[in-house]
C-alpha cells in the first residue's frame, strides 16, 4: 500500500514540475530542459561509478578506510535509480546526490542507517563468535603437505616482531587487534 502512495506522490511531483516549467517557459524548452537534466545525470553516474569502483578496490587494498566508498557505494545506488527514473525532479535529485556537499553531508545518516540494518541481520541470523584453543604460529607458510588435517612436510618462514604484542605460549589465547 505505501508504494501505491510513493507512485502517486513521485507523478504528482514530476506532472507539476513539468506543467510548472513548460508554462513559464513553453513546452519544447521544459521537454529539453527534462532531456538534458537526465543527459546530465547520466553523465554525472557514469563518472561517479568510476571514481566509487575504484575508491572501494583501494578500500579492499587496505589503502584507505572503507567508511567513505561503502555509503558512496549506497549513495550512488540511490541516485542511479533518481537518475534512471524519467521526470525532471528525479533526474535533478540524482544528480544532487552525487555532488560532494550532499554525499559528505549524507555520509553519517547513511552509514547509520546501514550498521542499524546490519545489526539486525546478525541478530536475525544468531552470528556468534567462537574462540578455538590451539598453538598460534606468527610466521608465513611457503611450502607444506597436509594430510588428513595435518602438516606432514612444510617449512615455516618467521615474518618478524609481531605488530600486536608478543606472540602467546601454547595454551594462551590470542588476543585479535583492535577493528578500525
């Protein structure tokens, strides 16, 4: 029932824009003004989707913190479907979704938004964390053979001082580092 509302409200908004415009400056001139908003808008989505890509590959790089190409990433969801939707208000919605001001200013409501809906999910699915006991090895494996579970041959390469504190003795927990 409330996307019947939503409809009605988005034609309602977009017949009255475009009745608005065409009055006050004649109709070829709202429909080309409606055709170049959307033009625009593509545009704008197109170059926008490049830079959020890119911003969400060095986030999985660990070159930058993901808390601005993740809601980017929603942002730009949101105004794709604006911009996609015919009518000159929507298209010019879009297009303000995508400009830095709005993004930056949008950033908190929808990072909020979405820990809310995340935080959800997990309780839905009953996640739960689980610390197995065992021997940490701080080191990297550059060659080994497993059979049955265990390492038959392998050889075990020290990486160096651990970053995060001393490495446990058998039979002490490990304690993970601190999430960004």
């Amino acid at each position: 029932m409330r996307i019947r509302w939503i409809l009605l409200l988005y034609i309602v908004v977009e017949l009255a824009a475009f009745i608005g415009l065409s009055s006050w400056l004649g109709a070829g001139w709202a429909i080309l003004i409606t055709l170049a908003a959307a033009v625009a808008g593509y545009v704008f989505l197109a170059s926008r989707g490049r830079r959020v890509i890119a911003d969400l590959g060095r986030a999985a790089r660990n070159e930058i913190r993901p808390s601005e190409p993740l809601p980017d990433t929603a942002l730009l969801g949101m105004s794709s479907v604006l911009v996609i939707l015919p009518g000159l208000v929507t298209s010019l919605l879009g297009v303000a979704l995508m400009a830095g001001p709005v993004r930056r200013a949008a950033r908190p409501v929808v990072t909020a938004f979405g820990a809310r809906r995340f935080a959800g999910l997990v309780s839905a699915v009953g996640a739960r964390t689980v610390f197995l006991g065992g021997e940490v090895i701080d080191g990297d494996v550059i060659d080994s053979d497993v059979i049955d579970g265990d390492v038959v041959a392998g050889s075990v390469v020290n990486s160096g001082a651990n970053a995060h504190g001393p490495t446990p003795r058998p039979g002490q927990q490990r304690q993970l580092p601190p999430a960004h």
